[in-house]
C-alpha cells in the first residue's frame, strides 16, 4: 500500500475508484466501505485508494476543542497496511484553508492529480465549505465530469449503526469485549515504555508505564486483561489505567504487567489489545490488599486470555 502526504506528488495517469473521510477507528463499516471500493475498482480496471486527512477536521473547525483518536495517524495507516486491500491511501492536511475549500473546489483539487473513474461513499457522507458536497451533489458532479458515484448504505450491528461514536461510547464505559465485533479486532493502543517509580516492582509486579499521545482516546479507567506486542514477541499481559489510588491518587498512568516476562523494556514501544475488563479502579485499605487483588486479577487474566479466540482466526492487529 502507498502512502501519499502530499497530493502534489502525484501525476494523473492511472485511474483509481477512490472513497473519502475521516475513518477514525476503522471499523467494521468502513471496512465495508474500503471493500466495496477495492469491488468497484476491479469493476472498472482501476486502482483503489483512500483520501483520509490529519488532523481530524474538529481540531481545525472547532478550536480548543480536544478531540480524541480511536486510530492515530500512523495507527490508522499500519490498520490498513495489514488488512491489504487499498492500492494507495492520501494523507491530505487538514487546514482553515482547505476547510473553507467549496466541495466543487474540493473535486477539483482530486481530479487536478487523481484520474477519478468511481467515488463510493456512504449514505450520510457530506464535504466541502458547510458540508455543501451531499451524495447529491456527487451524483450530478460525477454525471458531468465522467466517473460513478456509488452510495453504501450504513451498516449496522444489533439493530444500531456502526460508528466512531458508538465505539467511543462503549470504550468510555470500559467495554471493550463489545467494541471488538464493531471493529473487527480488538481496541489497542501504543506508547513507548518510561521510567516510572517502580511501586509495581516493589509490590512484586513490575509494570511497564507507558507513555502514550495525549489524543489517544481510552478506554475507561480500570484493570484489563490485555495481549501485547514488544516487536516481534507477543505477551499476555494486565493493564491498569488510572491514578492507583490506594499508592497515589495524582497521576493518571497506563501501566501493563506482562505475564512470565521480566525483561528490561525502557525506551521499546509496545502496543496493547484491550480482551477484557477484570474490575473498575478501586481504592484498597492497604497495599496488602492490593498486592492480594492484583493475584486475583492475573488469576482472572490468565483464565480470560486463554478463552479468547478459541476455534477463531487470529483477529488482533497486532497478535
């Protein structure tokens, strides 16, 4: 898959069925969207591409307001890089001055380096200076200027259209084993291993703290059994994300204790699958106390791990 940043680099030549958007999380309904787009590309002999942008358009039309990814930019890229499909993504920046771009503006910035035989979107798919550019619009433009616009209706699951939204709404409420059918593999997260003051070596579980972008979005606060990759190694592994309050109470950490593993990870990236909830953050009367629950909590991790995708295909991202 070719990864384009600028779109000046490209030089019109080779024809592409091509789909636009955010694709925060890429979940299950994009990947139907990115499916249908690789069938329309091989309809008409063409290459199949996604137009995606960084950062996320609220960070440009609504300032100050913090906004959080389910997919990183590199995240997304590596998601989409496994699954294989797309013949070519462009990262197009998002700015004020490509916000106020008209969507015939906008096309036109495309079709300038981009020989455009099929757009696929969906249903509710809107661009351009006051998300002028509807599937109507698109439909009369395509009909005037050459190429198909086909639209994919949403999809859904349990009766309730698979969203970015809906994923967060579950991520925030700490479901993650939920989150997993919407996205056709678990939640995960990456971050590089710091130096931390150890309280989980003393207490006999050392941990990796991780350090992770502030605009990741996690899920709630709590202790998950999780798989993780240092690598090319996989682990099972515990996580505990929030302020430890029976140790500390200030700072908010992500820590993950890696089962039968005591290697020295400081400074290696390590990336998390979120399997399961075990328990809620809780403060203990004591740190015997804690010490006896995070026992538990292992206990329940093993047992959770080794559950999970029994007589499955492997589904991780990274796993």
């Amino acid at each position: 898959m070719q990864v384009i940043r600028e779109l000046e680099t490209l030089t019109p030549g080779q024809p592409y069925a091509l789909t636009v958007g955010v694709f925060d999380g890429i979940h299950q309904g994009h990947r139907f969207l990115i499916q249908e787009t690789c069938r329309a590309a091989k309809d008409v002999g063409a290459q199949a591409g996604m137009v995606t942008f960084w950062p996320h358009p609220l960070e440009v039309l609504r300032p100050g307001r913090e906004v959080r990814y389910l997919t990183l930019l590199e995240e997304k890229l590596d998601i989409l890089a496994k699954q294989g499909d797309l013949d070519m993504v462009v990262v197009l920046p998002f700015t004020p001055a490509l916000a106020a771009t008209s969507a015939s503006g906008f096309m036109e910035l495309l079709r300038r380096h981009l020989v455009l035989r099929v757009l696929v979107e969906g249903t509710d798919f809107a661009f351009g200076h006051n998300r002028e550019g509807t599937m109507a619009f698109l439909s009369a433009y395509g009909k005037e200027h050459g190429f198909l616009v086909e639209t994919i209706d949403l999809q859904l699951a349990d009766n309730e259209r698979i969203s970015s939204t809906r994923v967060r709404d579950l991520l925030g409420s700490g479901q993650v084993e939920d989150v997993m059918p919407l996205l056709g593999r678990p939640y995960s997260a990456r971050g590089r291993v710091v130096q931390g003051d150890q309280r989980g070596r003393l207490l006999g579980f050392p941990t990796a703290n991780l350090s992770l972008d502030a605009r990741k979005f996690l899920p709630a606060d709590g202790v998950y059994a999780v798989r993780a990759q240092v690598g090319e190694q996989g682990y099972e592994g515990v996580t505990n994300i929030g302020v430890r309050p029976t140790v500390d109470g200030k700072h908010h950490l992500t820590e993950v204790h890696l089962l039968d593993m005591q290697a020295d990870l400081y400074g290696q990236e390590l990336e998390i699958e979120f399997i399961a909830r075990l328990r809620g953050e809780q403060r203990f009367p004591n740190v015997e106390a804690l010490r006896g629950q995070i026992e538990q909590d292992i206990r329940q991790a093993r047992v959770t791990l080794g559950q999970y995708g029994k007589g499955e295909p492997e589904r991780g991202a990274v796993w």
